[in-house]
C-alpha cells in the first residue's frame, strides 16, 4: 500500500495484446493510404500533393505506435514528454490545407493508438464523406489547369502584377490568380494556367523575361503539357 514512486512506474505496466495491435496497425495503414489518395484527387492546395500525400502512411503509423506503446506504461508516457522537447520539427507549410490533413493523419494514429479503432472508422468516413461532397459541390474545380506557375519579382516599381497577367492572357489558353504576395520590396504571384503546347510554354517564358530579366518564376507540372 505504501510503495514507492519508482516502485509504482515499474509495476504500472501493462502487456499490449498482439492480435489486437497488429489489427489495429493494419487498419491504421488503409486509413492512411485512403486519405493520401482523397488528398490527392480533392486536395486544392498548389504543392505537390502526390508527393506530400506519401508521408501520412508514416505518421499515422508512427503515431499509432507510439500511443500505444506509451499507454502501456506510466513511466513511459513520461519519458515521452522530455523525449519530444528534445525533439524539434520543422515542416514547411504553405497551406492550411496541408496542415489539416496532417493532424487528421495524426488523429489516425491516436485513434487506433488507444484502441478506439471503431470510433475512429466512424469519424474517418464522415469526414472523408464531408470533405468529398465539398469539394464536387461547393468549391470551384479547374480540371482544365495543368501547370501550377509562380512569378516572384523584386523590383514591384518597375514591374507590375498587371503587365504580369497581360502576358499570360495573350499565351496561355486560361489563367486564374490563386496567390498574391506583394510589399514594398517584392511581389509573388501564384498562377493556375493552362498550356496546350510546349510552344505555348516557351513563348510565355520569353515573353515575361522580355518584360523584366529580374523575375524569377517557376513551373510545376501538375498533368503534363505532352
């Protein structure tokens, strides 16, 4: 009745069953590789969502493995708290849309963590059912657009956001304004536009170097232009 702290860590310990782990990583695995492919097909962010879509499989199993590990134990779970100050994550979001995926992802992983694995399904389907419907219905789709175009200019005096978007509507076949980032010193724009043709590309590539030498500007292939 009267034992010690230490003696309470080593004795509060309970053994994980593994059949009901291995279901539940299992099913951590699946969840995660559908929200990967929802992220990919009605994600709207301009990242390469293909390519950040890879990474919930590891979370949401990491963080499945971690919870459940650490649930078993009390002197665990409190290593656990100095082992992540120790530990420092930098991830560079851009978009709030892959900040939410994430801690979906991550919720997952807690889900199954501490066995609330049905609850978790439940939730998963709703929000999955949730966001799906939003997308086809509520939010404006550009399935034409196959490049993702970003201009950055440091001289905003000398060139403009216009001039900009006057040389993408004379070579490009549809342009629409997603991102605009402009101060004193600098400007940044972030485009959905359309190339039926390589040539299409290299004329709009010209065109804007014509325009100011000093921009920078880049492309990223969303469906390809071949």
């Amino acid at each position: 009745m009267f034992q010690s702290f230490e003696e309470f860590l080593a004795t509060s310990s309970v053994q994980i069953p593994l059949i009901s782990f291995i279901v539940n990583l299992l099913l951590t695995a699946i969840l995660s590789l559908i929200l990967s492919r929802i992220y990919v097909i009605y994600g709207i962010s301009l990242s390469n969502r293909s390519l950040f879509g890879r990474n919930f499989l590891l979370i949401t199993m990491t963080t499945m493995l971690i919870i459940s590990i650490v649930k078993s134990s009390l002197a665990l779970s409190l290593g656990l708290v100095g082992a992540l100050s120790i530990i420092r994550f930098r991830a560079a979001i851009k978009e709030p849309e892959e900040l939410a995926y994430l801690f979906l992802a991550i919720g997952i992983g807690l889900g199954f963590g501490a066995n609330q694995g049905l609850i978790t399904v439940i939730a998963f389907i709703v929000i999955a059912t949730i966001l799906i419907i939003m997308k086809l219905f509520f939010y404006k789709t550009y399935e034409n657009q196959n490049l993702h175009l970003t201009v950055s200019c440091q001289n905003p005096q000398k060139t403009g956001v216009d001039e900009i978007v006057k040389i993408l509507r004379k070579h490009c076949s549809e342009v629409n304004l997603r991102r605009l980032d402009e101060n004193a010193e600098m400007f940044e724009g972030s485009f959905l536009v359309v190339f039926i043709n390589f040539e299409q590309l290299y004329e709009t590539k010209n065109a804007l170097q014509q325009l100011d030498d000093t921009l920078k500007f880049s492309f990223l292939d969303d469906k390809g232009i071949y």
